[in-house]
C-alpha cells in the first residue's frame, strides 16, 4: 500500500507545482493544506491523521501531536529550523526529522543585508513619507566604516560576514564553538558576546534554537549594546525581549531595528506604532527560487526516506 503524506506548509507549491508532480510520480498519496494559513495543533491532528509523512512548515509538532499521529514516520521540515519539533519525543516514537539547511542560507543572508541598508538610509521612512506625498528628506547613515557583529556563526551568520567583509566592512562574531580556522581565513574576530554588543554599530541575530543552548537578548543584553546601535532578527522571533526593545528603540538607546520573526506571529503588538523600525511578516526565505528549491528538496528527502533503509533516529540539525 502507498504510503500517505500529508503537506502541512500552508504556501507548498504555490509558485511551482513540480514538488508535487515529484510526489505523485513517486507513487506516494498525498493531501494538502487547503486554509492557506499556519494550521494550529487541533488542525494538524485532524488533518494529518493516517499520514506516514509531513512536510512541515512552522507549525507545531508537540508531543501531543506526536503521540496522536500513530502513523507518523517522518517529518520532512521545509526550511532549516526545527525548534517547531518536540525532538525529543520525535526520537522516542523513531519518526526521523529532516531539513533543507543549505537552501536558505543565501535568501536570510540577502534580507539581513537589505535589513541593514534600509535602517541606514532609512528607504522605507522616506517611502512611507513619499506615499503620503510628503517631500522631507531624513539624514541616514553609511555602512562604510561602521563595526557590524553577527551573534551566531552557522551557515547563514557565516554567509552574512562573509557578505559584509566583500564590502570591507569589519566584522566581529560570537559564537558558542566558533570555526576558528573560517575566522581567521575570513577576517573576523570572535569575541566574548558582551563585547560584540558593546562594540558594534550593527548586531545581526543567526542564532540556533536549541533547548540545550537557549538564547535571549533581554533588558540586560539589549542596554549594553552601544548607544545608536542598530538591531535585526531574521532568525526566530525568541531570539529578543520584545517589551525591552521596544523601550529601547523608544527611548532612543537603539537607532532601528529590523525584524522578520516574532514571538508571536501573525505581529500586531506596539512594536508597529514605532517609526525607527522596519517589520516584515517572516519572509526571509519567501523567494520564488529558494521556495521551490527548498520544497524539492524536503519532497526529495522525503522520498528517499521511504526508499531507503530509514535511518534511526536520524535528525538533520541546522549548525
């Protein structure tokens, strides 16, 4: 008998049907979320019940979920964070959890960078202002010549020094196991967390969610980082105290911040009612190309999953 997969990412195949036709020509039965939004945990048991496999999105795989989807063998996560995925209880019931860590290493990086303009030159204020046919003209800052930090060194943190350094911006880095030969070869100081926020101009978060290394830029954190600094999140929304960057950015300790994630999402909390911010809804992978090739690559992983001698146990983790 065919093996059943359920497709729980909302926007699966919306710019590309070849995941699909990839799917059904491998002989697998698939159903699809059809509310074109983030299922909650009751959808998600209901709708995924008698799958074999899920391709994942953000929803949540508790362990309530987990231990109500019986049939469950493997979930195939559509991007590279797994902190949506009670891992542990995963491992328990042997259902294996891949990912697509390499694919969205360039569209984040991209964002985080189109983060850090925009904050400086202040291109959406002055678009703002321009639609409300409004001619003033706001005095923005140069990246040339400012210090940028970048707290979490894995693929997508290595890709955004590496980016910042072709411009001959100085970069320095922490990291909880730092490659210290790519540092060096790259130009890039590891640092003791408190002094990147001490010295940067810009601090940029490609942090890891894990449970064995949580991770949270609170009052604390946030109050050490240089007067006028500048902060963006395109990682997870955990990542920051979102009551204690709003006093920040308000009382003007922090000049901008720039964020994609948030703790809870869809955002609408006060953080919107600030003008030295740039939010956007979770879209640092939402491109035509790194869609369809992260969602070829969760069908591909997939599929080889059933085709092959299953891998016990088997967790591809983000670095």
């Amino acid at each position: 008998m065919a093996h059943h997969v359920f497709i729980a990412s909302s926007s699966f195949a919306e710019n590309d049907d070849r995941p699909l036709k990839i799917i059904k020509d491998s002989g697998l039965t698939l159903t699809k979320n059809s509310t074109k939004k983030r299922l909650n945990q009751e959808q998600l048991m209901a709708l995924a019940q008698g799958a074999d496999a899920v391709i994942a999105g953000l929803e949540v795989y508790d362990a309530q979920v987990l231990e109500h989807l019986k049939k469950l063998r493997c979930i195939s996560r559509c991007g590279v964070g797994v902190d949506n995925i009670d891992l542990k209880k995963a491992k328990e019931r042997n259902i294996t959890v891949l990912n697509t860590p390499d694919v969205v290493t360039q569209p984040v990086a991209e964002l985080t960078l189109a983060m850090i303009l925009d904050l400086l030159r202040r291109v959406t204020a002055h678009a703002l202002l321009m639609r409300e046919r409004k001619w003033e003209r706001l005095t923005g800052n140069l990246l040339l010549g400012k210090k940028a930090g970048v707290i979490g060194l894995g693929r997508i943190g290595r890709r955004v020094a590496q980016l910042l350094r072709a411009w001959g911006i100085e970069v320095i880095g922490a990291d909880i196991s730092p490659d210290k030969v790519w540092a060096k070869e790259q130009g890039v100081k590891i640092l003791p967390l408190e002094q990147v926020l001490a010295e940067s101009d810009i601090v940029t978060l490609h942090v890891s969610v894990t449970h064995d290394h949580p991770f949270c830029l609170g009052e604390n954190e946030i109050s050490r980082m240089k007067k006028g600094a500048f902060l963006v999140n395109v990682s997870r929304g955990s990542l920051i105290d979102e009551s204690a960057l709003f006093k920040a950015l308000h009382s003007g300790h922090l000049a901008g911040a720039g964020l994609d994630v948030f703790e809870q999402e869809p955002y609408a909390g006060p953080l919107c009612d600030l003008g030295n911010v740039i939010l956007t809804p979770h879209i640092a992978t939402l491109t035509q190309e790194s869609r369809r090739e992260m969602e070829i690559e969760a069908t591909q992983n997939m599929i080889d999953f059933f085709n092959t001698s299953p891998r016990k146990n088997s967790f591809l983790r983000p670095l």
